[in-house]
C-alpha cells in the first residue's frame, strides 16, 4: 500500500495542509492500492507565491536557457520512463503497449516543446513596431485522469518554453504517475518555484486555483461540463483560458473504402485507451447499403480479435474502465442505449467472463439515430454507434450534427477523404488512420475546448504580444 503525502511547492517535497485522503485502485482487480493526501486552498496559496516569485527569474531566461531546461527535463523523465510505465499500467490498467506510448508521450513532449521553441521568433518586426513576446505569467495547469502524466508534461513543457511559471493540479485518481513524474522531473534540477504540484480535488484545489488571482492563465483538460464551471470562475480576473475537453467523434467510411481493410482502424479508432480518450471514434458512419456488410465483419473482427483482461498480457487490446464510477457509468449508457430502440451488434452490459474489476464488454449499438443519448454524450468506454447515411451529405450533416468537434475520422480513397474532410467540423480529421504529429496544433471547435495546444500554436497560447514603438 503506497501512501503519497507530498505536495511539490518552491522546489521541495512538503506535507499538505489537507488531511484527508483519497483511494488509489488497480482498477484490473478493485484493489484499493495506495492512498494521497489530498491539498487545499492554503497549499494553493503557498503554491502559487512560489510560483509568482519566480516568474522575473523565469521571464528572464533566453531561449537557449529554457532549451537547456527542456533538455534536462527530458532527460530526467526518460531516466523513470519505465517506472512512468509501470506507475500508468497498475493505476490505470492501459494495456502494456499503450503505457509504454503514455510513458514514452509524457518524456518526448519536453523534445516537442523544445524544437517548437527553437524554431519560433520571440521578436518580430512588424512595420515600424517591434513585437516582443513574453510569458503569460504564472499558469494554472489542471488534468484529467486518463493521461495525467502526458499532460502534466505537456502542459509544463510548453508553459516553460513560454517563459512562465506554473501551479499544477494534477488528477487526483492518478497520483501514483504524478509522484513518478514528479520525482523526475525534480532531478532536473530547476529553479526553485518554477513548477510546483497541488494534489487534490477539482472543488477544493481545482477551484482555489482558477479563482486565484495571481495566477493568470489556466490550461485545462477534461470534461466539458467542467470546462464551462472553469470559464466561469476564471471570468472574475479575466484569465486566458485554454480548454481541451470532451467529444463524440464520427468516423465516415466512404464508399470507395474497402470494408475489410478499415475495420482494423474503426476499432483503434474507436476503443483507443479501452474507450477512455477523447478523441474516440464513437460514432461510425457507413452507407446504408453496405451497412449490413459492415456490420458483419465488424462483429466478427470484435469477437475475434479484441482481447479484453489483464492489462499486463501482451496480448490484451482493451483494459479496464479506471474506476467504478467509470465502470457504472458505462453499464448505464449501454442499458440506456436498448431503452432508446437501438439494438445491441456485439456486448452488452456487465463484466466478460471471468474478470472481475472494472472491465466492460466492448459493445457495438445498430440503428441508431443520432438524436439517441448513445451518439450524442460522450459515453468514455468502448461503446460504439453505427449510423447509416443515404448520401454523402447526409454523412457530413450527421457528423456535424453534435455539440462536439474534436476529432473526426475519414476511411476511403485519399482524394475524396480530404474533400469530405474539409467539410467537417473539427479541430482534426485522421484519413485513413494516420499517424499522431506531435507539432500539429490539437484542440477542438465547439464544446470541444477553446485554443489549442502543441507546436507554435500550443506555444502561443502561453505567450502575450508586446507591441514597442519607437524602439530600435
Ligand atoms: P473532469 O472534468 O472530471 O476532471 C478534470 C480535472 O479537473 C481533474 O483534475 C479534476 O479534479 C479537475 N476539476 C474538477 N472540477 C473542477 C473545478 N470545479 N475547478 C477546477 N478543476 C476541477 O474530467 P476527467 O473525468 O478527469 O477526464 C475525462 C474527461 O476529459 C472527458 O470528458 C474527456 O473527453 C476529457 N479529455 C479531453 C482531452 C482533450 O485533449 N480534449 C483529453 C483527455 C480527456
């Protein structure tokens, strides 16, 4: 039994304030695993004076220092990469490949940030105006459970390439990854303040720092609903605000897509992270006529070829739901799925055979419509809707017709996947299964966030424009 009772403020490792303590599970088993003492808003206020006196010391920095610190951050990350791995695999129960991809993401994110920064000018010429760009100030960084090590890194990454400094609430549910990466990135060795870690909830220490008023800038990820509480809050002191939130992402098969080729990336699209992503592929678009076809092959594909269990078995694709709440409510979206009238092609509700933590059955509804809850709210399991389309309009009009426009994917000849894909509302399109960027901005249109992260424009997102006039 782990128990982590440390939060990260001014360069040390010191005790909460907070006494109260939160379960950390093998969601593989239930197990109750280890225990965090969760903070509060007196450890908010310690955390965001460290970081407020650093930041002259921050904003001063050239770019070849912040290189340097993006170096060493990298390399202190990738020292504990596999220690991140082990951390990701038992609290989080992603399969053995897809930790090994969370581990390697939260190091390599410090290279990403830093070929970003050594590429961007600081300082511009415009017309007679010399435009200095200069660090937001102090930030609040706020994630979610089902990639907290990747997006803390990524997060304090591009906010240290900015210049700023950063408060960092990590998700409680996941504080086993955030001790292994803040036991890390410690060794790097920087400035005392410039980084420091609040554990906690969302209503305490989420709260205390988006209302704080020295900090000045929050970078969320996580649900929409949350998203809109933190906009508000934050509307007080006018922060800048960067939100990547939730979704419910089409996935159009075209025509001209050979059916048996796509199945293989429907179903990574779709059951990414045992269904727990974002940017999931939910909602699968397929014409009418060819639908029963789909259907077919995408059942058997399922029943064959997804292994769902132990996450430390090689050969598992889909792992455990991270908690119960998780677990229940995906039994809820799939018993509430049948009462709308859509029939259920694969799975089903409770557990497969023979496990007993939080897995689910992968599950695929038919018939839907898409005014049903199943293929509007974001259900963050391995659940999948397939709708049909009469005509490729009423494809693009189906997968616009959401309240999201996060991630969208497009199956068939590449030609005519970039025209539909120009037509779709979304912060990114996959044709064809293509591969992650990580200098491409990412974020989402509509309810699906506000900014975007990565890659210059991530960078700018944590850097205001100063405008001299008569300056040499
Ligand atoms: P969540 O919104 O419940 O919590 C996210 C974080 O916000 C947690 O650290 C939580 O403690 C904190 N929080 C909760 N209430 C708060 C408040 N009032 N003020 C400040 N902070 C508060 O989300 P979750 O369940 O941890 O994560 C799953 C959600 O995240 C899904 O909706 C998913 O789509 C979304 N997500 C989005 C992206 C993206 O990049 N767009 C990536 C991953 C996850």
């Amino acid at each position: 039994m782990r128990i982590i009772e440390h939060n990260y403020i001014d360069g040390r490792f010191v005790e909460p304030h907070g006494r109260e303590l939160f379960d950390l599970h093998n969601p593989a088993t239930g197990a109750v695993i280890g225990r965090v003492r969760l903070g509060d808003a007196d450890d908010v206020d310690a955390a965001v004076a460290a970081a407020k006196r650093a930041l002259p010391g921050m904003a001063r920095t050239s770019k070849a220092e912040r290189l340097q610190m993006l170096d060493a951050l990298h390399s202190a990350m990738r020292a504990h990469v596999e220690e991140l791995r082990e951390a990701v695999l038992t609290e989080y129960g992603a399969p053995v490949s897809r930790s090994s991809w969370m581990a390697d993401y939260a190091a390599d994110t410090f290279v990403a940030a830093a070929r970003t920064l050594a590429d961007y000018p600081l300082q511009r010429k415009i017309g007679t105006a010399r435009v200095v760009m200069t660090p937001v100030g102090v930030v609040g960084l706020i994630t979610p459970w089902n990639s907290n090590a990747g997006f803390i890194c990524n997060k304090l990454a591009y906010a240290i390439a900015a210049g700023c400094t950063a408060v960092i609430k990590p998700s409680e549910m996941s504080a086993m990854q955030t001790d292994v990466v803040l036991r890390a990135l410690h060794e790097a060795g920087l400035p005392a303040g410039v980084y420091n870690v609040v554990n906690g909830s969302g209503a305490d220490v989420g709260a205390a720092i988006t209302a704080h008023p020295d900090v000045a800038k929050i970078s969320f990820t996580g649900s929409t609903a949350v998203g809109k509480a933190i906009v508000q809050a934050s509307a007080a002191s006018l922060k800048r605000v960067t939100l990547e939130l939730g979704g419910k992402s089409p996935t159009i098969i075209l025509d001209d897509a050979d059916l048996d080729a796509v199945i293989p990336g429907v179903i990574e699209a779709g059951f990414m992270n045992s269904g727990q992503a974002c940017i999931a592929g939910t909602r699968v678009l397929v014409s009418e006529h060819r639908r029963a076809d789909f259907e077919a092959l995408l059942k058997a594909a399922i029943e064959t070829r997804v292994k769902v269990g132990d996450p430390r078995d090689p050969a598992t694709t889909v792992g455990p739901m991270v908690s119960q709440t998780q677990w229940e409510r995906v039994q809820r979206y799939i018993r509430l799925g049948q009462q709308e009238g859509a029939h259920l092609l694969t799975g089903g509700e409770g557990r497969p055979d023979g496990l007993s933590g939080y897995f689910v059955r992968p599950t695929v509804f038919t018939d839907v419509s898409n005014d049903m809850k199943v293929a509007r709210e974001e259900i963050f399991g391995p659940v999948l809707a397939i709708l049909g389309y009469r005509d490729e309009d009423e494809a693009v009009a189906i997968a616009n017709d959401t309240s999201y426009g996060l991630a969208a994917y497009v199956f068939g000849d590449p030609a005519h996947a970039e025209r539909i894909a120009a037509r779709i509302d979304s912060g990114r399109v996959v044709i064809n299964g293509a591969a992650h960027e990580p200098l491409a901005p990412f974020g989402g249109m509509k309810q699906s966030g506000l900014g975007r992260e990565n890659g210059p424009f991530g960078l700018e997102a944590y850097l205001e424009p100063k405008t001299l006039l008569g300056a040499r």
